[in-house]
C-alpha cells in the first residue's frame, strides 16, 4: 500500500492483496528471498517503524478453480449478441504466513503481510521472521505445527501444541482426525458418518419387511 | 477382621449401657472415607471451581478432603477437573500409577466425561475413562462446588460400602487385579492405543 515504491526500490516484488470486504484491509504479498530485508526495511524506517508483530498465522489453500463469467460480443444467426463465456482458472495449492504489524512509537498500524510457499506438498520452506520480530517465535512454531510451514532461519523450530513424534498437521484443510468415534451419543453431519462405521449391524429378523 | 454380622437390637441395647461395639470393617471405612485426600491438579476451568470447594465458602474440610497432596504418593482421590488433551493423558495415566491403593477418580466435567465441548477436536481425549477407572462422574461445564461435595459425599458412601472380606470384597484387595494400567504412547497420529482395550467398553448402541 503505501510505500510501495519504497519497498520496490529495493528489488524486491511486492503485490497488493485487495480485501474487498467491509473492513477494507488490504495486505502486502512479500516474495519470499526478500522478504527478510523489506521486513527488516519495515521495523527500521523511520516513517514507519513497525516495531511489533502482534500476530502470525498460516493459512492453507487448497487447489481450487475458479469460474469468472464474461459477456462477449458474439454473432449469433447474423445477430450481434452478448454472450455470456465462463472459464475455470485452476490456481494450485499453496500455504500462507500472515504477519500483523503495528507500530507502537508512531502509534500505526496494523498492516499485514503474507508470504506464500510453492505448494502444500514439498515446497513448503519460508524464511522466518522472528530475526526481525522476536514475538513471532512462538507463532512460526504453531504454524509449523499446525499447517506444515517450515521456517528457514528460525532458532528453534519444534512442535509447540502436539507432541513431537505426530506426523500431521491438523489444520491443513484436507486432515483427517483419527478414528475414534466408537462412541458418540449424539452424532450429526461428519461426526455421524464417522460414527456409523462403527455401528453393529442389525441382526437381520429386526429389518423392516415391505408389506 | 470380623464380618459385619452384629445384631441390631443387641449393638443398641449396649449401646445403652456405654459400650460400643462396632466391627473392624466398619471402623476402617469410617477412618478411610473421612479422610480422602486427593491429589492436587487441575487442567482447565473445572479446577477453579475445585479449588473454590476447597476454599472457605463451601469448604471441602467438612468431609475431611481438604489436604490436598502435591504428591501422589501422599493421595487417595484424583479429581481430573478439567479437558484432558491427548498430550496429557499419559501424564494423567502415570499420576493415577503412582498413587498408592486405595485410590478413587471423580471424573469432573464435561471435558473429563466425554471431551465436553472439544470432543470433535483432534486433540482432545474423549473421556478419561478410555484409560483409568472412574468412580464418580459428575456432569457439568464446569459443575458448581455443591456438584463436587455431593460426589465427594457419593464416594464417601461408596467407599463406606466397600467389604474387606468375602468374595465381593473391594477391588484393591484382590491382588490379581490391576491397579496400575498402560500407559499410552504418543503415536503418529493418535495416541497408541487410543483407549484402554481392557477396561474401555462403550455401549453399542442399535441404530438406523
């Protein structure tokens, strides 16, 4: 947003990510081998001054399509027409890291930066950000344990919620909890097809006879 | 140890004269339920309310609970107030080894009944029960202090119920079974086993 063309000069690629929503936050998208120097050009300039990292999370984006509709001008039966044209894009999936900034010597903020890492599967290496901003520790150590974000350049990078030996992360959009569903009073939606494997099947004399 | 045979109208008659006559079992379950000490954790919300009753408003001192012991060696009652999550049940499960027999659960909440609110969570032990025998279950998110003393007043009555001889005597006596139980390992995915195979049989229930 505003000193982009500061933060461009420096050779790094920065993209806006429009928030169409009400609150109008928009956010900056920070490649990923610059994104330690335009963090560091964030804390340390003076007009800005972003001296605290209030919150780090993960997002997980699966692969999706997306349809847009367009109206182009067709000839139908000699007739000019406006006709509507859908395409599906397929955007592949990918994991984010949000960063919340604020400044509290000038009193500003928050402003958001994300980084995004190649794929879900394999690409998943950002660099960290707790060199810059010391409060992200812990938070780089949730996403890495809930989304599967490896951080390069962190102190300490270890599972912080589960313990070490789990092999999942449980916030990925595709995670499937464990079977343990033998026993649920009052199942619906998901807990109730999970818990139906689990059910005793009917001995056959009780099954209802069409009559 | 004599059984618990006295003749009602002969204990009163010598009552009346002065003399008390009572029986070994009797005497024993008296000192034992008006002495519980339970074991002091807490793992969630569950446990404020633990430690109101153990403060002066509701007072567990009343029902002699209210040494509460920083040690399990020292406990008799495991209160699990709170949500048990799956990194800590093999905590709980190694606390509940270490207390010495006699020893008794009161499995407070929601949480430590069935998972409560997290039950569909993936880190959250459904019900402490998976692991460790439980003797009271008291419902509620979190139960007030009256809920805890009634099931403190319950295991009292429990333990006063308790026979020192005789086939049905009480579990910790008979030595062949178990008062320390496995304790779970962290797998890859779940905790291994995900329930005590032994001891956890959920009702199946019949349904369409």
């Amino acid at each position: 947003m505003k000193n982009r063309a500061e933060l461009a000069a420096r050779g790094a690629k920065i993209e806006i990510v429009v928030n169409p929503g009400p609150s109008g936050q928009s956010s900056l998208l920070i490649d990923n081998e610059h994104a330690l120097e335009v963090a560091k050009f964030l804390r340390d300039h003076a007009a800005l001054s972003f001296d605290f990292c209030s919150n780090a999370t993960g997002v997980d984006w699966p692969e999706r399509t997306v349809k847009t509709t367009t109206k182009v001008k067709q000839m139908v039966d000699g007739v000019e027409k406006e006709v509507d044209q859908t395409s599906e894009e397929k955007i592949p999936g990918y994991l984010e890291a949000v960063y919340h900034l604020y400044s509290i010597k000038l009193k500003h903020g928050p402003l958001i930066i994300r980084m995004r890492t190649v794929n879900r599967t394999d690409g998943t290496r950002l660099p960290s950000l707790t060199p810059v901003w010391r409060s992200a520790e812990f938070q780089e150590r949730e996403i890495f344990d809930l989304y599967g974000i490896h951080f390069d350049g962190h102190p300490d990078l270890r599972r912080i919620l589960m313990w070490d030996e789990f092999k999942d992360h449980p916030m990925r959009k595709d995670y499937v909890p464990p079977d343990d569903f033998e026993w649920e009073p009052t199942p619906h939606d998901d807990v109730l097809t999970r818990a139906k494997q689990h059910y005793p099947a009917r001995p056959p004399e009780t099954e209802l006879k069409p009559s | 140890m004599s059984e618990n045979n006295i003749d009602e109208g002969l204990r009163n008659e010598l009552q009346r004269q002065g003399i008390w006559v009572t029986s070994m079992q009797e005497l024993y379950n008296w000192g034992r339920k008006n002495s519980i000490w339970p074991l002091q954790f807490g793992l969630a919300c569950c446990a404020i309310e633990m430690i109101a009753t153990a403060a002066s408003r509701y007072d567990i001192a009343r029902f002699g609970g209210e040494v509460f012991r920083p040690s399990p060696r020292q406990a008799d009652l495991m209160i699990v107030a709170g949500t048990v999550t799956k990194k800590m049940a093999p905590q709980i499960v190694r606390l509940y080894n270490q207390m010495p027999d006699p020893k008794y659960v009161i499995s407070m909440g929601a949480c430590a009944i069935s998972g409560g609110p997290f039950k569909q969570g993936y880190n959250v032990l459904k019900g402490i029960d998976r692991y460790i025998p439980v003797d009271v279950y008291i419902p509620g998110c979190p139960p007030r202090p009256e809920a805890l003393l009634h099931a403190f007043m319950e295991l009292q009555r429990k333990i006063d119920e308790q026979k020192l001889s005789g086939a049905d005597k009480a579990q910790f006596l008979k030595p062949e079974q178990p008062s320390e139980f496995p304790v779970p390992a962290f797998g890859e995915h779940d905790l291994n086993p995900p329930a005590n195979p032994k001891t956890y049989h959920p009702p199946k229930l019949e349904r369409v």
